[in-house]
C-alpha cells in the first residue's frame, strides 16, 4: 500500500488515490477566469460555483466539466461533485457519467460505492430502473450477503493475525526483557558510579570546608601581620622622628657647648686679670712681680674629683675633673662681699633676680658657685634658659672641658 505521507510524493501517486487531481493548484485568477468562461458558456452559476469550489479543493478543471452540461440540475451536479472526492472514484465516475438517474438515485449509489459495494453489483440492481428507495433495499440486501462471507474471512484473518501479533509480541517481550535487563545492570553500574562519586564529591567537599578554614585563617593570620608590619612601620617612622630630634638635640647642645666653650675662654682671660688684681689688693702688693707669681699659683691644681656626667641617651660615666680654687678663703669672702656691696648689685645678682628661677634652678646655681664657675659661665648657664637638670648637666660639661684643657 502506497503512503501518501511520503515527502517525496510526486503527482503520479497523487493520481493513485484521485485521478481527478489538477497537475497542480490553481491560482485565485486562474479560477476567475475560469468562472468567466463558464459564464460565457451561459452555464448556470450554481453549476459554475459547485466547479469553482471543486478547483479551489484541487480538482481539475477537466474532471469538473463532467456535470457542467446543459439541463443537468444543481443536486445531480453535487452528487457528480462528490463522486469525485471518493476513494479510488474512477470506476463510480465512469459508471455514473452518462448515466440516466435522477439525483436521490444518485447519491444513493455513491453513498454504498463508499460502503465497498462492487460497481457491478450496483449495475445490476440498476438495470430494473428501480427507485431510490428500492435501490437502496436491493443494495442493503447485497451488502449483508457480502457480510457473511466477510465475516469468516474477517475471523480467519483476525486469528492469524492475532496469532502473528501474539509471537511478535512475545518476541518483543523477550527483546524487551533483554533490554530491561541490560538496562537493569546498566543502572546498577550507573549507581556504583554516581555512589563513588557522591562519596567523590563528599570528600571534596570535607576538603573544600578544610580549604576554606585554611584560607580564612591565612586572611585572619594575614591581617594580624599586616597590623604588625604597620605597627612596626609606625615604630620605625616614630624612632626615625626621634633620631632625627636627638640629632637635632645633639646638635643644639653642641652649638650651646661650642658658645658656652667661646665664652668661657673669653671670659677666663678677663677672669684671671680680675683674680690676680684682687689678690694683689688683699696682700696690699700689686706690683707686677707680685702679680705674676700669683698667676702662677692659681695656674696650680688645688682638687681633683669625681664628676658623674650624663649623655643624652641617660648613660652616666664617672671623670675626674681638677679644680683650682683660690688659696685663701678670706680673699674669696672678700670677692663675694665686693659682689654684694656698694650701691650696685653684682652682674651675676642682677641676673639672679631678673631670670626668675625656681627653687631648683636657685640650687644648681650655688652648686656652680661652689665649683668654682666663673660668674661669666653662671650666668652664660642662666641665660641658656636650662631646666635644672640641663643646668645640672651644662655645670658637668664646663668642668669636664676644664680638665681637658
């Protein structure tokens, strides 16, 4: 049996199912203009539409021509119309074409050609020219005599076909058990495998847990070391800052030392002449010789200490430190009576009183005036403006730079 449904149906096998088929579909003005020759045939437009529609459904214009015949009527064309549309209709339209019968007779006919009557049975009934009506008992009665037999032959096929069914079904039933079979221990394989895989991914994910507290304790430890390294950046920027204000402490006290150094040596020249002067007056001799010989005896060391000087980084190291004090204590009782006396203070009282100094600073000063600071380096240290530890420490210095000297 041919399948229509085959994309490569061509018109050939078009023609198996209807040999009235057009070659191939008619255009909408291709119709038209048939329409209008039929009206300049004068066929009727009932006739004319019953063709048009037939065309638009594919038929041939040549196979509608069957019933657009002068005084056929509007029903015996439709009937004509529907045997073309049958299945395999060549034999009914041959039969009918020609055929003297009025229109219920017709369809009658067409209706049991569709039921499987043979043709010929249909043209022996009609040779009686019998009604519609009879024609459809006589055509009833040959369509029940065609069922007996087709029954028989209808179970004789049933079996046998049931019977083929039955050894195809059950070879598909084993074909089917083989492959649901092997599907079976395809899917305990397919199992297995997803089961090591899940016990797979499980691990990797314990590892991936591992991974991640690893990674978060690096970031935390990461953090911790960048808070120490910038920690540690801030101790070194704070201890750059400090070195650079020891250096540039260090470099203030040697400016005051190398000044302290440049007044004291100025001043220890004037100094000298002063002393020698006044011993001079408390001897009552000034004579140059006299003079002299007690430059010579003040140039003579008279004590020699310890002293306990501190750097600027709070080491302490222990000098000695010699001390040429004036031989007679009454002549320096005399000096510090002319200091005080007469109408004008001393240089040094004036500075004193005017430097505004603390208990502290007042006990750093006596403690210079007992080591024998001149008062040119006492007040040079007043004015220095020293708490009194620096002052304690400018003391140290200038009697350290005496014993080098």
């Amino acid at each position: 049996m041919a399948d229509w449904r085959e994309e490569d149906m061509g018109n050939d096998r078009l023609k198996h199912y209807s040999p009235y088929q057009a070659e191939k579909p008619y255009t909408a003005q291709e119709i038209q203009e048939f329409t209008v020759e039929c009206g300049k045939k004068n066929i009727r437009r009932e006739l004319a539409a019953i063709a048009k529609r037939d065309m638009e459904m594919g038929i041939s214009k040549e196979a509608a021509s069957i019933y657009l015949t002068p005084g056929i009527s509007t029903d015996m064309a439709k009937q004509m119309s529907r045997a073309l549309k049958v299945k395999n209709p060549r034999p009914l339209v041959d039969y009918i074409t020609g055929l003297e019968c009025d229109p219920y007779q017709m369809e009658t006919i067409i209706n049991f050609y569709e039921k499987g009557i043979p043709i010929e049975d249909i043209a022996m009934a009609m040779k009686e020219k019998p009604t519609a009506c009879m024609l459809q008992y006589v055509l009833q009665e040959v369509e029940e005599s065609l069922k007996i037999p087709e029954k028989e032959l209808r179970a004789s096929m049933e079996e046998e076909i049931y019977g083929k069914l039955e050894m195809e079904y059950n070879g598909k039933l084993d074909a089917q058990d083989n492959v649901i079979s092997q599907q079976q221990e395809e899917n305990n394989r397919k199992a297995a495998e997803i089961a090591g895989l899940k016990a797979k991914i499980e691990t990797l994910e314990a590892d991936k847990e591992g991974l991640c507290r690893d990674k978060e304790n690096l970031r935390r430890d990461k953090e911790e070391l960048k808070k120490e390294y910038a920690m540690l950046q801030r101790e070194r920027d704070d201890a750059a800052e400090d070195l650079k204000a020891l250096r540039r402490e260090h470099g203030n006290m040697v400016q005051k030392i190398e000044s302290l150094q440049r007044e004291i040596a100025d001043y220890q020249e004037r100094e000298e002449t002063v002393n020698v002067r006044d011993r001079a007056w408390d001897t009552g001799n000034n004579t140059e010789d006299n003079m002299e010989n007690i430059r010579k005896e003040d140039s003579m060391p008279d004590k020699i200490y310890n002293a306990a000087i501190t750097d600027s980084h709070g080491s302490r190291d222990i000098v000695e430190v010699e001390h040429t004090a004036k031989k007679d204590h009454k002549r320096f009782l005399s000096f510090a009576g002319r200091l005080s006396k007469g109408k004008t203070k001393s240089v040094l009282l004036k500075h004193i009183a005017g430097a505004g100094l603390d208990k502290e600073q007042m006990q750093q000063v006596r403690k210079a005036v007992e080591a024998g600071l001149s008062e040119h380096e006492i007040i040079s240290i007043i004015n220095s403006g020293f708490a009194a530890d620096e002052m304690e420490q400018a003391i140290q210095i200038v009697l350290a730079e005496r014993m080098y000297q």
